[in-house]
C-alpha cells in the first residue's frame, strides 16, 4: 500500500476531486494549510484564498508569503498509485510555480474499522 499526499492549489481542489472520483478513486482527505517552495510564486492564481489567511495578506513582512494550499491524503494499493499521481498531475499541473508536490510513502498495513478487513482490502474502493 501506498500513502499519497498532494499539496495542490486551492483552486484545484473541487477539479481534482472529480477527476479522482471519475477514475474510481473517490475516497481522499483534504485539509487546508500553509506553505510556499523556493520558487516564485504567482499570487494572481489565487486571490480568493487569499483572503482567508493573515499570514498571506501582510506584503509588509520580510521575506516570503505562506501561501494557502489544499493538503491531500489516499491510501491506495500498490497497484493504483501511477493512477492517482497522474490524475493529480494531469488536473494540477499549470507549468507556473505553485503547481504543487506529490510524496509517496509505504504504509505497513491498514484496518477497516466498520469490517476489520487488513490490507488491501481495507483500503479498496470496491468494499
């Protein structure tokens, strides 16, 4: 099993889950937060999320903006994470800094807790 966690555009968040659900893969958790790269950013892309967060609006600070981001999470079996990391790339990627990452991580096991399925098949979208 894998653990996929995508850092993505706030804007992007309602496309890539759409795109993730029509490839069958509709269970995900997203969380809101904070964070930049070492790239420039372009701030234009976001406006409107901006304006959820203080720590992106004060231009009087030095140094670099915390820009607001969508946090994604799926746990996935082996066999599909090319699926989810292309499905998240081909909606996220813009060519302009800020696109996002993607990590992958191995998962030891896993437990559906309404089933007590181990493994894969606690994570499987068919059950």
């Amino acid at each position: 099993m894998k653990e996929i966690c995508a850092v993505i555009r706030m804007n992007r968040i309602n496309e890539t889950k759409r795109a993730l659900a029509d490839a069958g893969l509709p269970s995900v958790t997203a969380r809101k937060v904070l964070g930049r790269g070492t790239g420039q950013v372009e701030y234009l892309i976001q406006p409107d999320a901006a304006a959820e967060f203080e720590q992106t609006q004060s231009s009087s600070e030095r140094g670099a903006k915390l820009i607001p981001k969508r946090l994604l999470t799926i746990v996935v079996p082996d066999a599909v994470k090319d699926k989810v990391v292309q499905t998240i790339i081909r909606i996220n990627q813009t060519s302009k800094s800020g696109d996002g990452k993607i990590f992958v991580m191995p998962i030891l096991d896993a437990y559906r807790v309404r089933t007590g399925e181990q493994g894969d098949a606690a994570v499987d979208e068919q059950t």
